[in-house]
C-alpha cells in the first residue's frame, strides 16, 4: 500500500514538474534603429519562438532574422544581406534568467531581473534587463525592453549610411506565453 501511495504521489510530482513549462512561437520581437530627421530604421518580427521554465526561472528565445519585417522593402534586402548576413547567420538566440523567479507570486504584474546572453551572428553578449511578468488568465505575459549596440555584434555599418542609424538598437520583447500540456 505505502508503495502504490509513493508510486502515485511520484507520479503526480512528475506531471507537475512537466506542466510548468509556458510557451509561444508567435511571440513579438520589434527593433528601432531611427534617427531623427532620417527614414525610420525598424522592423517586427511576430514569429518569435520563446520557453519559460516556472520551477527555475529559465527563459529561452529563438528567432528567424528573415522574419524581421520592414514597411520598406529595400530595407528588409539591405538588413538581410549587408548587415545581418542571415543566410550564414539565420537566427537570434537568448538564453537567461529571471532572477527570484516565482510563480506561486505572480498574481498582477510583477518586475524581475532578466540576465542571459544573446546570440547574433555568431557572437554572444550579455544581457541585463528588468522584465515585467504579469498573469493573464492561463497566460504569463513578458514583456521587456533593452538596448544593444550593431559593432557589438559584429554588424558594420557602411559610412554612406552610419549617420541615417542609431549608435543603439532598441529592442522590444512581448510575449504571451501559454502552459505546455
């Protein structure tokens, strides 16, 4: 009897440690490179894949840089082929945590430490950024925003067009995260 009580009891443990994972793959991504006086440099990506692990904290993030979406076409070309090299660099990976990550806490909206490293174009920089976490029904809504710099990353920018950018890129994160079942 204390066997089969143990057995279930394990049983359940496992399916909760399970259930606790949350997930999108239509998650938003949007950056802004502008300057005034200049075109508007940026673009969104809605197809952002994103895993948040509740019992840990941890948070991971992959997207398609072809994906990245531009009102200019011409824009999209340049990004894509001159600056980013997307067809030898396809994607964008963050790999973190939130810091004191608790679930059992997140009632309204809650603001947490988000550090972890982002990968682009082959090159890994630390990220640290607040992240604001809120329940929405079944969902977990993040959202956070943070800056980099395009030399960080490898990313050069001809002279004919450096003034026409900014010296840092803001990016933009929002996902709606839904349990895994």
């Amino acid at each position: 009897m204390k066997k089969t009580v143990c057995i279930i009891l394990c049983m359940i443990a496992c399916q909760v440690a399970i259930s606790q994972t949350y997930f999108t793959r239509t998650g938003f991504t949007e950056f802004k490179a502008s300057v005034e006086a200049f075109e508007p440099v940026e673009a969104k990506n809605n197809s952002t894949t994103a895993i948040l692990k509740t019992q840990t904290g941890d948070i991971a993030a992959q997207l398609f840089i072809t994906a990245f979406k531009f009102r200019v076409a011409l824009m999209q070309e340049h990004f894509n082929e001159n600056y980013m090299d997307s067809d030898k660099f396809p994607k964008a990976v963050f790999r973190g945590k939130l810091d004191n990550f608790d679930m059992s806490s997140l009632s309204g909206e809650k603001e947490y430490n988000l550090n972890g490293s982002l990968t682009i174009k082959g090159v890994k920089k630390e990220i640290n950024t607040k992240a604001l976490l809120k329940k929405d029904g079944e969902k977990i809504v993040l959202s956070a925003t943070f800056s980099v710099k395009p030399q960080d990353f490898d990313i050069k920018i001809p002279s004919i067009v450096r003034k026409k950018i900014a010296d840092k890129i803001n990016i933009t994160l929002n996902y709606e995260l839904v349990e895994k079942k």
